[in-house]
C-alpha cells in the first residue's frame, strides 16, 4: 500500500485570538496540473493574516479547517503535467496572486503544501530561505505604491507610517535608494535608531504632537509630496494636512480599524492601495520583480528581519505579531 506524505499544516476552526491555531498533520498527495509541491523552509508572517484569523480581513475564513499564510520560501520536491519554467530541486519564493481564492483555501503555513506555480518566483543562490520569504510581499508593496503609482523621484519628501513594518522598512529603503527624503512615523521613540538604519532622514514619534504640524515644519511648510500610509481610520484627514498641493496620500492598510472618513477640499491625490495592484498587470509584475532582484543583488534592498520562530511556536509568533514590538519581519523557520 502507498503511504501518503504528511504535511504539518497550521489551521483554525474559529475566528479568535492566537491561541485558535493547531498544527496538525494533514495528507498532502502529488501535484495536480499547474502545482508543485513545495518543502517550506521559511515562512514570512504578515498583518493581514492576523486580521484574518481575528476574523477582521477584508475577506471571511472559511471555516472549519482555514489555512493562513501567502508568503514562503522553499525548494521543489515534485511538479505536476503543464509546469513550464520550474523543475524538482529548484529553490523558490511563494507570494500572493489575485487569482487565488484567499489563504483559507491556499495558506502556506506549513512544512509542505501544494500550490499553483504561477506564485512561484525563482530563489537565486545567494538569497537565503528567511530572506526570499521576508522580502517579497514587504517590497512589492512598496515598490508598487511609491514607484507605479506614486512615481516617486529624487528631491521628493516621503511620509512612512507604521514606518517599523516590514513593508515600512522596504518603503523607507526604496524612497532612500530612488533619492527621496523619507520620513518615518512611529508611535514612540523607541525604534529610531532601527528607523534611520532603515534609511529614514527623519523620525518622527506620534505620541509626542501633531504630527502633521512636524512633517510640514520638517519641510519649510510644504508638505509632502508623498505619504505612505499603513494606519488609515479617523486621524486620516489631519495627517493629509501634510500633503504638499497635488501631493498624493496613499492607503495600503487599515491598522486602525475604525471608519475612515475622507479629507474634503484639498487639492490633493487620495489612493486606496493594495499589493495585487503589481501581481495584476504583468508588465507592472516584471518592473517589480526586477527592481527588487537589483535592490537585493546591490544592497540597495535588505529586508529587516525582526525575529524568527518555529513552526511548532506558531501561536507565540502570533502573539508578538500582535503586540506590536517589532522592527521589520517576522519569519517562521522550518525544522524536516
């Protein structure tokens, strides 16, 4: 009798906190048409996840049994009919793509999964598991906003919130890297020194005043040209007073929860931002893809890891997630 192969896999069976997830072994099988399967090496935590099983994302669970997780690193042990372009043994990056039915149906957090190899990303040599799992969904996000929309340029001032996320960390490195000015927000002075090592020029602590009163006395009344922010909810129209005129305030999270209510008669750009914006046009796609490969092989772009933990610590992982300490990402290791 064939014996099938085990995959540890990370589940929950109701929306809650942390203590909601179980690993547990699931029977993983061969690829189908288009799958490879990957053994996971590394995990990259992101807050979307943490809203998902809170049962906050802008999507549901579906529950029993939801997965989490759209950000990996791995090698390929098996491919199924149709791969073009990846072969067994291959080292690989999983990231997200519009066309997946979410990570409850496709999460990768796990010691092995299936997936579609159209999100898979070749791994060179010279990047490390914990690092083409850190790197991809923090700086196409940025890359996107900054670049594709934004149309950041040298001389420009950038505002970064939550400045001490992975993917504000990648903000302020790609804003210092394309010679714009980047100022980080954060909302104590704790992180500051990890901040300017990010690349920010400026930091400024939310919890010490109003912070668009520092960002336009930071650039002799402007404003700036470009604000990046990860926070959105009610103090959303007071930040935009910081926005230069045709400036451009760009959402790509909601970390406060709340109703976010829009700024009137301001001449000024708002964008709701997210990542599949990039995945969704492949040209926009190709530029991302090779703007970061440049970014990691110069220095340019190295993406900050904060701490790691073992799959087998998944909910401690969770908790920190959380609680809001880190600088950069977070990342589960795996043990075969």
């Amino acid at each position: 009798m064939e014996t099938l192969l085990k995959a540890r896999t990370v589940l929950f069976d109701e929306v809650g906190g942390p203590d909601v997830l179980r690993l547990t072994e699931l029977d993983i099988g061969e690829p189908g048409a288009g799958q490879v399967r990957v053994r996971i090496d590394a995990i990259g935590l992101n807050r979307g996840e943490a809203l998902l099983r809170a049962g906050s994302y802008y999507y549901d669970a579906v529950l029993p049994d939801s997965r989490l997780g759209n950000e990996a690193a791995g090698v390929i042990e098996a491919a199924g009919p149709g791969v073009i372009g990846f072969e067994i043994g291959d080292t690989v990056s999983i990231v997200a793509k519009p066309t997946d039915e979410g990570m409850s149906a496709h999460g990768v957090y796990a010691d092995r999964v299936l997936v579609g190899a159209h999100r898979l990303l070749h791994r060179p040599a010279h990047i490390d598991a914990i690092t083409g799992a850190a790197v991809w969904t923090s700086a196409f996000t940025a890359y996107g906003a900054l670049v594709e929309v934004g149309r950041v340029r040298a001389g420009d001032t950038v505002v970064v919130t939550a400045a001490s996320s992975s993917v504000g960390m990648a903000a302020l490195q790609i804003a210092r890297h394309l010679g714009a000015t980047p100022i980080a927000v954060t909302r104590t002075g704790e992180k500051a020194d990890r901040l300017r090592s990010a690349g920010a020029e400026h930091v400024i602590a939310s919890a010490d005043g109003d912070v668009a009163e520092r960002i336009r006395a930071l650039t002799d009344g402007k404003g700036a040209r470009i604000i990046f922010d990860g926070i959105a909810g009610p103090g959303l129209p007071d930040l935009a007073r910081a926005v230069a005129p045709d400036g451009i305030f760009l959402v790509y999270g909601s970390l406060d929860t709340r109703t976010t209510p829009l700024p009137m008669w301001w001449p000024i750009n708002i964008y709701g931002y997210a990542v599949f914006h990039v995945y969704a046009d492949s040209e926009r796609a190709c530029r991302a893809e090779t703007f970061i490969a440049n970014g990691l092989r110069n220095g340019a772009l190295t993406p900050v890891i904060d701490r790691t933990f073992d799959l087998t610590e998944i909910v401690e992982a969770h908790r920190y997630l959380e609680s809001n300490q880190q600088a950069g990402k977070i990342v589960v290791t795996v043990q075969h």
